[in-house]
C-alpha cells in the first residue's frame, strides 16, 4: 500500500476538481491502487471531507457550464470563425508571417428542443406545487347552521366564485350532496342506538343465566 502524504492528497484533490479523469484513471497515474484511495477515505477524514467538497466544487462547475450553455442555446448566440493566411517571410524564408486574416460570424437561432425542454421543466414544477397544498393538513372551517354550509359548499363547487347560488347544476349538486350526508348521519345514529340498546339489554340477559340463590355483582 502507498504512504499517505498531503502532497499526493492535494494532486488527487486537484484532478478530481478538474474532472479530466475518473478514479481509477487518477490512481493509476498517480501509482496508487483504487483500494488504497478508498481506504484513505475511511482511515483519513480530512482527507475524505477534502474529496467530498471536490466533488460537489466539480459538480456546481458542471451545472453552472450547463446553464451557461442552455442560455446560450435559448437566447441564441453568435458563432465567430476565423480564416488567417500565412506567407513565407521574405526577410526570413523559415518562417510564416500572416498575410490577412477573415472573421466570418455567424447567428446561431435559439433551439427549439432546449425552449421545450425549460417550459416542460417549468410545467412539470407548477403542477409539482399544486400538489403540495393537497397533500396538507386540510382546512377545516365550523359553520353555525346548515344553510351557511350549504352556501359555503356552493361556492366551492363553483371555483370559489360569486353566482353559484344560481346555477341550477351546482344548487342540485350540493342539495344531493347534503341529502346523502344527512342519510349517512341517520344510519350512523341509528347504528349507535342499537349498540346502545344492546349494551342495557345485556346485563338482564346475564341475570337470567346465573344459577338459583346466585346475584350479579354491580
């Protein structure tokens, strides 16, 4: 295994930073073996902390050239191309001095697969958003009587807008809804009283099974 020294540690630290070549590639040029690079990792933790901000240093480079390239490639650009003619020089035959130079440029429209991709990207953010709201605590709002909640009620059926009261579709909507509310309350109620009367029932029905002389005890 090689020796850990900081001078081998910083020329890592600067290839990696670099992102000319991979780990295996920087090991082998520097002479180390890949397991011995991981190895330092886990025994070194300077030397771990110091690779971890190299690699994200190198990914934020990365990101900020994409960006820098997708604005070009949204806005458009000017693409500049160079010509130059060289002639031997006559004072000395050896050597080329340049005889004229042409500078063409050359605007390069914005592309339409990157205008794509950013409003999709932006689409797909928005709808991201509105999701978030609903996957929230819902507001819960306590009404005095039940004409108020079934005001309220219309108005949210009409997109939280004025006027609903007299759309004929949405009156009938929440009238059903309500009707069916009511219903289930009922069931639920009627459900409860049974239990209720059951639970009375009981203890009489306990008493009448317990052997002569016997009473149940409170």
């Amino acid at each position: 295994m090689s020796k850990f020294n900081n001078k081998l540690a910083a020329r890592i630290i600067e290839m990696i930073e670099q992102d000319l070549f991979g780990i295996s590639e920087i090991c082998k040029i520097l002479h180390i073996a890949p397991k011995t690079f991981y190895e330092w990792r886990k025994t070194k933790p300077e030397f771990n902390e110091a690779v971890e901000a190299a690699i994200d240093h190198r990914e934020e480079s990365l990101v900020s050239s994409a960006r820098m390239g997708l604005k070009q490639l949204l806005e458009g650009y000017i693409q500049k191309e160079e010509r130059i003619t060289y002639v031997p020089d006559k004072n000395n035959p050896t050597e080329d001095i340049e005889k004229n130079r042409v500078v063409k440029k050359k605007h390069c429209a914005p592309s339409i697969r990157a205008i794509r991709y950013v409003l999709e990207r932006n689409d797909k953010m928005k709808e991201k958003k509105a999701e978030q709201p609903s996957q929230q605590r819902p507001l819960i709002i306590e009404v005095p009587d039940e004409e108020t909640k079934r005001q309220l009620m219309i108005f949210r059926k009409n997109d939280f807008r004025t006027g609903g009261a007299e759309d004929a579709e949405i009156v009938a909507a929440v009238d059903e809804e309500l009707k069916m509310e009511r219903e289930k309350k009922a069931q639920m109620n009627r459900i409860e009283s049974k239990k209720q009367e059951r639970s009375e029932i009981l203890p009489s029905s306990i008493d009448c099974c317990l052997p002569p002389g016997y009473t149940r005890r409170g």
